[in-house]
C-alpha cells in the first residue's frame, strides 16, 4: 500500500548517509515511538494529516506554537522535521526523545498502521482533511520535483494513479475512511483545509480548545499571522530551501507552492471531473459519513 519496490528502492537510495527525512519508511517492529518504554506514560500529541499534501507542514508550524504558548523561539530556531517529525521517517529515532512534552508529532499513515502503543495512549489525534482534487494536484507539483518520486508523467496518468492508490500511502478513499471509522472518541479532531484558510484565527481556536489550551486573543493572533502562508514562505526553517536540490527542485516546483483552496478548478476539465467524481463516489458508498465538499 505505500511504497511499491521500485519507489522504495529509490528512497533508500537517495536517503542513505543523509540527515535530510524524506518518505522512509520504517518497519512497526524497530518504530521508536512503538518500542520507547515512556510512550504510554507520556502524552504524545500526534497532527495526523489526510494523505500527502494536505497540510502537514502547516500543522508543524502551528501545533508547536499552540503548544508553547505562542512562544516563536523553535519556529524559528529548529527546522519543521526536527520540532515536529513524522511517524514513518527514520529520523523519529534521532530526535522523538528530544521533543518537549507533550510532543508534537505528524503523519500521512492511515489508520492502520499506526503503532499498537497509539491505540492505548492518551495521544490526541488533529485530522486535517482538504478537497481531494486539491490534493491531486499539489501532489502532481511535488512529485515534479521531488527525485526520490517517481515522475508523474501527463496530468491524467497521475490522476489515474492517484484513484488507483497506485502513489505513495495508497488510496486517498482507504486512508479517509481509515481515521474516520476509528473509534478515537474525543481524542480526534477533525478539521479542513478550507476552514483553515478562510478563517486561520478560528481554526487555531478550535485546535486550542481541543488540546485544552486557555491561549487569549492577542496569542491566537500572533500564532495566525506568523502561520501565515505569507510568513512561512519566508522561513527558511519552514519552507523546505535548506533542502538538497538534489532531493526536492525548486527550480521545477517551489515546495510552499500557492497555499490556496481551489486550485483544481484550474487543472480539471469537464472530462476529468466526470471520472474523479464517478470513482470517489463509489468508493464512498454505504460510508457513514459524508464529505465537507462537493465533487462536482
């Protein structure tokens, strides 16, 4: 379901000796947060993002500050994959005893492969979901420039690839349904893309009151306007530059490309609309819930 052998091949090869996380994915059984005797006795906050492209970076920025008060000093000190790594990247081992607590954590896994030591912790769970034609598209761009991805050839063949789960974490229907049929309880938070950029001042809200944070005003404010896409564009601790060419092309792509909802209406003719609806849909039947956006 997640990286094919060529593809995986092909990460290994280009992550090796290099202190830079890409999607590497590591076996359960070594996973360091599964293995670590204290995960059970310390809460672990973990921003689990629908699928690649939907806002992972963003949450890697503001759940750090949420959690600090406001305070800017890590934003703006430590890169985005140190503050707050991902589950499936090696580099978790190297810095996940280092974070303060409670820590942040994000990950594109489904459900499923989540670690049984999650399962039973108190480990709070922000899932950010976004239109998936959104996300078919800034995975079109990243998988451009990203080297360690296979080239996504036409708009159309990705999109066959996408629907077909045949990219990286599968299918975009099995990883939404994945989170939405787990039994989290009050530990999940389900938030969108679109609600975040329309109004980024009430989501930041919202994800306070969720983690039980009594930040004021004036900090919910603060924590907004340096979140921006604006301000972490300009961060070089955020914004992917300190990245290798040799990894990510920015001369192909910039990372932090536009950082707006609706950008398929831009790329998806009547055609490709037709078919992305028609697969979606049916993917979704008999589901118990529904989604926050319109496929048409």
């Amino acid at each position: 379901m997640m990286f094919g052998p060529k593809l995986m091949q092909k990460v290994k090869k280009k992550t090796k000796n290099s202190s830079f996380p890409l999607c590497f994915s590591i076996s359960l059984s070594q996973h360091p947060v599964q293995n670590n005797p204290t995960t059970t006795k310390r809460e672990i906050l973990t921003s689990t993002e629908v699928f690649v492209f939907v806002g992972t970076i963003w949450m890697q920025e503001i759940l750090p500050l949420v959690l600090s008060g406001g305070d800017l000093t890590r934003v703006q000190t430590v890169v985005n994959w140190d503050r707050a790594p991902w589950l499936e990247e090696t580099r978790l081992a190297k810095v996940v005893d280092k974070l303060p607590s409670p820590r942040a954590l994000v990950t594109h896994f489904p459900y499923s492969f989540m670690p049984p030591s999650f399962r039973t912790s108190k480990a709070k769970v922000v899932y950010v979901m976004r239109n998936p034609k959104d996300i078919l598209v800034s995975s079109y761009y990243f998988h451009q420039m990203a080297a360690f991805l296979e080239d996504p050839g036409t708009f159309e063949e990705f999109m066959e690839k996408f629907l077909d789960g045949r990219i990286v974490f599968g299918k975009w229907t099995d990883h939404v349904k994945s989170w939405r049929n787990a039994e989290l309880g009050d530990r999940i938070l389900f938030i969108t893309y679109e609600e975040m950029v329309q109004d980024l001042p009430a989501s930041i809200r919202r994800i306070s009151d969720f983690l039980h944070k009594n930040l004021s005003e004036e900090v919910i404010q603060k924590i907004a306007k340096h979140c921006s896409f604006q301000s972490m564009k300009a961060n070089t601790m955020s914004n992917f530059s300190l990245c290798p060419k040799e990894y990510m092309d920015n001369d192909k792509s910039h990372f932090l490309r536009k950082g707006i909802a609706g950008d398929w209406k831009n790329h998806f003719n009547s055609d490709h609309l037709a078919r992305f609806k028609s697969v979606i849909t049916k993917e979704l039947e008999g589901e118990n819930f529904s989604l926050p956006w319109s496929l048409d």
